[in-house]
C-alpha cells in the first residue's frame, strides 16, 4: 500500500514539474564569491570574517532540461590573505581556494509566488571538489533566488547559498565544512 501512494506522490509531482515545463535551455553566469570557513554551524556569523578577496570569481554554466529542474557545473576562486583567522588560527601565509560543483537545481517559485513573473527560487543539491591547503570533496545543498531583469527572461541576477560538507572533515585541516555565497549575472545563451 505505502508503494501505491509513493507511486501516485511521484506521479503527481511529475506532472506538476511537466505542466510547467518551459523551453530548455542553457544559462552562462558570471559574478563574485565569497567564503564563510570559520568553523562555526552558522552562515552568517562574523561577516567581517568572511573571505571576499583578490578576483573572487564565479563561472557557471546552467543547462534547463525539464522546466523546474536544471544542472550546474560551476567554478569559483578566491584567496585568504595572511593574518585573517580560519578555523579559529592565524594564517601565516596566503592561500587559494578553488572550487568546482556540479548541482541538480528545483526551482519551485512558480508554487509560492504564481503571479510574480521575474522572481524564481530554487533549491540545489550536488557534488563538489575544493583546495585551500589540501584537496577534498564535499556533499553540496544550498538554494538561491534568480531575479529577471527584463520580461523577456535573458538577463537576470542570481544570489546563491551553498553549504559544503566535506567527505573527509575531521582529518581535513582547512579543506572543511564552509559556507560558498555567489552573486551572479545570468545570461540566457538560446
């Protein structure tokens, strides 16, 4: 009985995901980054802490390949400069952080704001690879809000959240738990 009811949940959210189903499509964002690695659970503690500097680029390439859901490989750089905290300790010496992901995004605005036209919101979830000191990889979730520019939908400005846990946390010195923010232009390509 409970396979019936998974069964007819899944066929309903399916054709609610397909009802909505615009016109596929590839995304390409560009815009800045910035790290919140200060070993605490919250996303917003000591903002003056966070790390924003040198060219703290994003990259982004998003594919929408069935109205509500879409695929993002992203890349994102930035550096921690000598004399900030992380994880509590002095750094005593600069030190790179790149990042690359790749998320399944559900953008479920439309269900909580069916009349606005230009404010989408999503959730996404996926995989990543990241360096600071060492290399690891981590379990990515996080959501965003998309906001159009124009009615046509071909430009708009994206903030996103994504929280990071790494695989190999307790033996990772730096190469842990962190907060990756992103404010990005959208383009759409086709």
């Amino acid at each position: 009985m409970k396979k019936i009811y998974l069964l007819l949940a899944v066929l309903f959210i399916q054709s609610n995901v397909f009802s909505q189903m615009e016109e596929d499509g590839w995304y390409l964002s560009f815009g800045v980054n910035a790290i919140n690695n200060l070993g605490t659970q919250s996303p917003i503690n000591s903002p003056d802490d966070w790390y924003f500097n040198s060219v703290p680029a994003t990259l982004s390439a998003e594919f929408n390949w069935a109205g509500n859901f879409s695929i993002e490989p992203s890349l994102s750089y930035n550096q921690i400069k000598s004399g900030k905290s992380l994880d509590g300790g002095q750094l005593d010496k600069d030190y790179d952080y790149i990042a690359l992901d790749t998320h399944v995004k559900y953008y479920f605005g439309k269900f909580l704001l069916p009349k606005s036209n230009r404010i989408e919101l999503y959730a996404n979830a996926g995989l990543g690879f990241f360096h600071i000191d060492e290399t690891n990889i981590s379990a990515n979730l996080g959501g965003g809000i998309l906001f159009w520019l124009s009615d046509k939908k071909n430009i708009a400005l994206r903030a996103q959240t994504i929280s990071k846990f790494a695989f190999n946390h307790p033996k990772s010195g730096f190469d842990n738990n962190h907060f990756l923010y992103n404010l990005q232009l959208v383009f759409k390509m086709n």
